[in-house]
C-alpha cells in the first residue's frame, strides 16, 4: 500500500503531466480536441482522486495519533477538532507570563504589553480577577445585593425627580401639562490598593502557590474596605455608604438611643413603597440583631424567624435580614437598619485590576512588594427604594 508521501508525489506528477499536455495539445485556437479533451478530463479526475484519498488517509492517520495517546478519559471531540486560541488576558500565555512576572522570571511569550497600565503594572489574567471578584462576593454582603455594573469611565445615569400627574379632563375641555424633572447621579472610579511583602525564599519555592496566596491577600484586603465604604464612606475619595445623609431615606426615627420597637419596625417596612418591597431585605450590624432577636409581637411570638434551610437567610417580620460588621450599631444619631431593595445601590468597577512587582523597594529586607489596584464607586441612585431607621439623637 501506498504511503501519504508517495500518493503526494504521484499526484504532483500527474498534474504537472496534465498541464504540460493542455499545453502542448490546444489548437491554433486554444482548444482541444473532442478526443484530447475527454484525455486531459481523465488526467484531471485522477489527479482529484487522489486528492481524495490523501485526505481519508490523513484523516485517518490523525485518528490513529488521537486513538494512540494515553488517556483516562474517553474522547469525546471529533479527532480533527481544535480548541480555539484564547486571547488577550485570557490565553494561557498571557496566564503564563503573568505567574513569572509575580516570581520575578523574565516572561518568555512577550505578551504582557497587552495588559501594561500607565502606572507600571499589568492588569490581571481574567481567571486571575475572576478569583479576586468571587473572593470579593464571598467576604463582602453588599457586592451580593447590591446592583455591580463595569463601566470603561465615569457614567451620568439619569434619574426622575418628578412625574407626570394625570389629570381628569371635561369633554372639549383643554390639556393640563405635566412637567416631569431629571437629576443625574454620577459614578466615578476610586482608586483603591493595596501592598504585601513576600520574601525571597518563598518566590524560590516552586511548591508556595503564590498566585492563590497573592489573590486571597488582596480579595481579603479589598473586601474589607469595600464593604466599609459601601456601609459609612463619605464619598469624598471613597464610594457614598447605603448609611449615611447621602444614602438612603430616613423613613423612622426611633424614640429612644439604645433600643428598637416592635412598632418602629414595622413603621419602616411600610415606609417603603409597595413596589420596592417585593424584592427587600434588612441589612444592620450583628449586635442589632442580637437585640432584635428579643423583641415579640402582641401574641408573644417573635420577629426574628430562623432559617430552616440551609444557606437561606434568617427572616424579621418575614423578611431576609443580611449582616455587615460596617453598619453602624445602636448608639445616638446612629444609621442602623436599613430596608429596601438594595438594586438601588449601584457598584462600578472600573474595568481591569492590575498587580506591580516592586523589585528594589524592599530587596534590603530580602522581599519583593506587590501593589494591586483597582477603581471601584458606589452609591445609593435611588434613595427612595432604601428606608433607613435612625436612632434618637
């Protein structure tokens, strides 16, 4: 049987015979003859049956090579498929090359350009951020309730201030006009970062998982002060907190400093409109819920219902209740139960996070410092979709 390479050769010869005898056999005119013609049409469909069985048997050698490898998994892809190449942060090079940058190795795809910032560092692989964003959900409450958008740069979203009235009208009497207003509520792009020292001995020990240990250290950090600033931040270098004068509404105001009615409680839940409590929740800090927890309503039951589901949350007058540490405690003054719905309170993330090496910074110490860095605001759009309850000043 013929191999690959000989039936290559064979046709390769047959079609250069085939056109030398189109050359040497056309007429004055350019034609063949009726005879020479159906001869050069039986060179021509040899040469593409061959062409035919060099393809079978390719095909079949490429099925012999996928059949020969070692696998403990069947084959479930067509032998011939390909994978298509990832790109950008996404390949396994960029992947690659990003792992030796951490380490200090000289990257050998030259791909990184591709995620260079003007700061100096190199935006993530997008696995790499992906770890860092569930880190973020898992530590941080209000990530998981709120509305998270990712925007390129800053963004105007428009907001009604006012509606239209409708108006009863007599037969053939005139129009009354309604003039509905619009304000706008911005959203920036806070710088937020974060530096750890790891030394040289642990970059030198290929069984250390510096990529884990790098992403965990820095999701840790920036949850911590992400959900600070989504709680109590000022707005000013800083996302605008959910319990703050620029957060949401103050719907009650409890008569005493240090405790909580049954009948505040209930004032807040219907100081929500009935469209923003279909899909609400308490939010407060875990030491109001601790007193909570003992209030009854007027048949001796109590508020506080406890999940009976694993991984639901608990309930206060049938509704989920949800904890930050960052929700300011019963005390004066003090924000500290918020209810609405919390798709009113809007997170940007600035597409890209980026990690730097600093080489010399700390190379007196025998470290290597990493700074990450990511843009991030927040800030309640809707103020009358979250009602908040305020201690007695």
């Amino acid at each position: 049987m013929a191999t690959i390479m000989e039936l290559r050769t064979k046709r390769a010869n047959l079609w250069e015979g085939a056109k030398a005898f189109l050359d040497s056999h056309r007429g004055n005119d350019g034609k063949l003859s009726a005879e020479d013609a159906a001869a050069y049409d039986k060179m021509e469909a040899d040469v593409v049956a061959l062409g035919k069985e060099i393809e079978r048997m390719e095909r079949q050698a490429a099925i012999d090579a996928e059949l020969a490898k070692p696998t403990a998994e069947p084959i479930v892809n067509a032998p011939t498929a390909t994978v298509p190449e990832k790109v950008g942060r996404a390949s396994n090079a960029y992947t690659e090359d990003f792992a030796r940058h951490l380490r200090g190795k000289h990257p050998i795809h030259n791909v990184l350009s591709e995620g260079s910032d003007a700061d100096g560092g190199y935006l993530v692989p997008e696995e790499f951020e992906r770890q860092i964003v569930t880190t973020l959900d898992e530590a941080n409450i209000i990530r998981s309730l709120a509305k998270v958008i990712t925007t390129g740069s800053e963004r105007k979203i428009p907001v009604a201030s006012t509606h239209s009235v409708a108006q009863w009208t007599p037969e053939n009497g005139s129009y009354q006009e309604s003039n509905p207003t619009f304000g706008q509520k911005q959203i920036d792009a806070y710088k937020l970062t974060d530096l750890i020292r790891v030394s040289q001995e642990l970059l030198q020990d290929s069984a250390f998982d510096l990529e884990n240990y790098i992403a965990g250290e820095f999701a840790r950090a920036f949850g911590i002060a992400e959900e600070q600033a989504f709680c109590v931040g000022t707005g000013d270098g800083q996302p605008t907190g959910i319990f703050t004068d620029k957060g949401g509404n103050v719907g009650v105001t409890a008569a005493a400093n240090n405790a909580i009615t049954v009948d505040e409680l209930i004032a807040l839940v219907y100081a929500l409109k009935s469209p923003y409590r279909r899909n609400a929740k308490f939010l407060m800090n875990d030491a109001t819920v601790s007193l909570l927890r003992k209030l009854k309503d007027g048949n001796g039951a109590y508020l506080w219902q406890p999940s009976v589901q694993a991984g639901q949350p608990d309930r206060l007058l049938g509704y989920e209740i949800y904890t930050s540490p960052y929700v300011p405690m019963v005390a004066a003054d003090a924000f500290t139960v918020a209810f609405g719905d919390f798709n009113n309170y809007w997170i940007a993330d600035r597409t890209g996070r980026t990690v730097q090496r600093l080489n010399e910074l700390y190379a007196t110490n025998g470290q290597i410092g990493y700074v990450a860095t990511e843009r991030v605001d927040g800030k309640v759009i809707l103020s009358e979709g979250i009602q908040l309850l305020k201690m007695k000043g």
